[in-house]
C-alpha cells in the first residue's frame, strides 16, 4: 500500500507538473480535515507522510490526568501506563491511529479535499505559467461558443476570444486553429482567465516581430501600429542602422515577409509608414501614396493642416475616409486635409479677416468668439450684432465698416441694372441686349 502510494504521488507530481511536496501537504490536510469531521475540531492529532515507508501517519495526543472528563483528550494514569511505565501525571502521550478506521465517508471526504486541492494547485501553476506570456502570440483549437465570445483550448487551460477582439466578417467553428494575441491574465475562482485578441495593434507588432529577423533582433523598430482590423493598417517602422531599408526588410523579397502576415490576417491591407521626428515629414509619410503640398502644423492644438493637389484629394482621404483616420490615429495628431484651390479660397478669407481686425485694433479671436468667420458675415451684420463683440466701439464700428466697403466693393442689384419698361414692367432680356447692340450701331 506504501508503495503504491509514493508511486502515485511521484506520477501526478510528473504529470501535472505539481510539485512534490505540495502534493504531500495536501494529502495531510486532507487527512487533518477528515479526522476533524468524525472527531470534532478538539481532537489533538498530528498528521503527517513517511516517505520511506511511503504512508500517512496520524498520532492521537492525550494528557494523562487523575479523573478523565474527556476520552478524546484525556487518559487516567494507569492506562496510560500500561501504554508507557515511566509515564508521569500531566503528560502527553501519543497513539497512533490506522488511517483505514476514520471509515469510509472520512476517505470520500479526504478523497475529495485533495481532487480540490489539486485542482487548486494545478490552477496556479497555470496563472504562474501564463500571466508572464501577456504579449505573446498563443495558437489552440476553437472549443466552442460562449455568450461573450469563442472559447479556444490551448491545451493544459483554455482562453476567452471576445467578440470585439475578433476580427470583422472572420467566421469560426469548432475544431479551426486560431492564432491570437495574449492581452490580459486574470485570477479566477475557476482558475486563471486568459483574454486573448486578433484586433489588438500589438498583436500585428508582434507578428511582424516573428517574421522579420531585423524586428526580432532590434535593428528594426516598430514604432507604432493603427488598424482597422481586417481592412487596411498602418504601420510605422525605424531603422537604428543606416544601412538596413526598414520598409525593405518588413516586406521581404518579393514581398515574401509581408505575406505571410496578411494572410494570417486574412487579406488585411499593410501600409509600412518611415517614422520620422519631425512631425510634418511623419505625417506625409503616413498619408501616402497621396502626394502633399504643404502642410500647417499646430503644437499647442496637435493639428495638422495638409494641403493636396486636387486630383489628390481622394487618395488622401481614402475609402470611407480610412486613409486619413488612420494616419491621425498613427500620428496621434488632428488632421484636416484641403485641396490647393479650396485652401487659396480659405486663405483669401482668413487673409481678409485679418486686415479688418487689424482696421478695428482688435483681435481675430473677438470676432470668432462672436460667431464672425468670414468677411461677408460681418458685412451682413446689423450694427447691434457688431456692437456685441468683444472690445468693439462706435468709432472702430465706422472703420470696419469702411473697411468692409473697400474689401467687398458694392453690387449693383439686379433690379438696378436693368432698365425698367414702360409702366415699370422689365424690358425683355432680348431687348435690353438688342438695344444695346442698336446703340453700338448707332
């Protein structure tokens, strides 16, 4: 029996990965625990494994006394010398108990203290094991739907797929091989809870840190990724050695590398971006293949203006916008992107705004503050609406007005440029340019 239970200690400890002597502590308190719910919890017992004869030991301990109140806890002395001669009053004297009399509901009950305690051991090792992998790539088999998501088995524990870390329009069913990214490990009751995810940015990092030696080993750095998962991505790429292309070792020979990452995303468009330190260079480099003209850049807002040739205005953009969502999302950075003709005409007005504030002596922000971006709005403007901006006077009034005159010189209305018809009906639109055309005769 001894044998057999160092035997099967040793397999579980091999097999599971357990170890050995927490095993061992285990089987004791799961033994503890059994004498307790036949005895009582006042029963003095100690419990403990003897690895070469390959048992369970459980001694009983009892104080010898004159008058025993409690069989459990006491002894009289003369039995107790029966036991030992040299015995004295007061002291502790042990019996050993058979493991085989605690009866058959103490071993279910030990039986199912160690199933737990294993479990719970065994559920540790894995939260061990795992919560120092976040970030890695994992691969298992798709087990079977959840109400959150998919459940993938990774072998030894299984992992949660959320619906919103899964890919668009990809389907699964059970027994496909999925490949994911590790993004969270959490301690649970029911053991640890591993949150892996096919969307995550730093999931397509790390791919491309699996296929490109020069990303492995650092040559190459990743320095950041936007996506939209399963469409189109960004990714923006250094090179720490002026000999290494990095946009040349991401793809690959006959873009070999880059490849392999887009099937595994299942056609996901990659845009590989050159990082840059200064942000304008940075940020034409992340709007391409869209040619820029120029571009405005504003620290204190993070914006960016980018002016492109008309014909370039769809690249710029792109499909639903995607192109330049996802270079503000690489760049971290508002952009706002004009073609050249709309932005002469933007200029124009600007321009004009601020040469009446400088006519008025007053700040471009007072009349923005009150709603006045452009020229003809403050022409159309009565002068209770001009008198409530800001700092805004009679005297400053009459010069903006003036001011207004000269920049937008009056218009002759349609009504008084056409002659007017006896009775003061119109002359035909024929006529007029038929008179016109007799007089030149003339």
């Amino acid at each position: 029996m001894g044998m057999e239970l160092r035997k099967a200690i040793d397999q579980i400890s091999k097999d599971r990965g357990i170890d050995r002597d927490l095993l061992i502590d285990t089987l004791e308190e799961a033994v503890r625990s059994s004498v307790a719910r036949k005895f009582g919890d006042h029963m003095d017992i100690e419990v403990s494994y003897n690895d070469e004869a390959g048992e369970i030991e459980v001694f009983q301990f009892k104080i010898v006394v004159d008058e025993v109140e409690d069989p459990l806890s006491e002894i009289d002395l003369e039995a107790a010398r029966e036991v030992d001669p040299n015995v004295q009053m007061d002291d502790e004297l042990g019996f050993k108990l058979k493991v085989e009399d605690l009866g058959r509901i103490a071993a279910q009950s030990a039986k199912q203290v160690i199933i737990q305690r294993m479990r719970d051991a065994e559920q540790e090792i894995i939260y061990e094991e795992y919560k120092d992998r976040k970030g890695e790539i994992v691969s298992g088999i798709v087990q079977r739907r959840d109400r959150g998501g998919w459940i993938i088995n990774l072998g030894r524990t299984e992992a949660m797929l959320p619906k919103e870390e899964q890919i668009p329009r990809e389907r699964y069913k059970r027994g496909d091989r999925v490949q994911a990214f590790i993004i969270e490990v959490l301690p649970s009751g029911r053991g640890p809870q591993i949150i892996i995810s096919r969307t995550h940015p730093d999931y397509m990092a790390a791919l491309f840190k699996r296929e490109v030696p020069e990303v492995s080993d650092g040559t190459v750095r990743i320095l950041g990724v936007a996506r939209d998962p399963g469409s189109r991505a960004k990714v923006a790429v250094s090179s720490k050695d002026r000999d290494v292309d990095p946009v040349g070792a991401c793809v690959g020979v006959r873009g070999s590398r880059i490849q392999n990452i887009v099937q595994e995303l299942h056609g996901e468009r990659i845009d590989i971006v050159v990082w840059h330190p200064e942000i304008a260079t940075y940020a034409a480099n992340a709007l391409s293949p869209a040619r820029i003209t120029r571009i405005m850049v504003d620290e204190d807002e993070k914006t960016l203006e980018v002016v492109v040739p008309d014909d370039q205005l769809t690249l710029a953009i792109g499909r639903k916008g995607q192109n330049v969502k996802l270079a503000a999302k690489l760049l971290g950075w508002k952009i706002d992107i004009f073609t050249d003709s709309r932005y002469a005409e933007l200029n124009v007005a600007r321009k004009g705004m601020e040469q009446l504030a400088s006519v008025a002596e007053m700040s471009m922000e007072n009349f923005l503050s009150a709603g006045f971006d452009t020229v003809a709005m403050l022409a159309e403007a009565a002068d209770e609406e001009l008198d409530r901006i800001e700092g805004m006077t009679p005297t400053k009034r009459d010069h903006l007005r003036a001011a207004i005159r000269l920049l937008l010189p009056a218009q002759p209305k349609p009504e008084e440029a056409e002659e007017d018809g006896p009775e003061g009906e119109e002359m035909p639109r024929e006529t007029a340019e038929n008179a016109g055309n007799d007089e030149q005769n003339d």
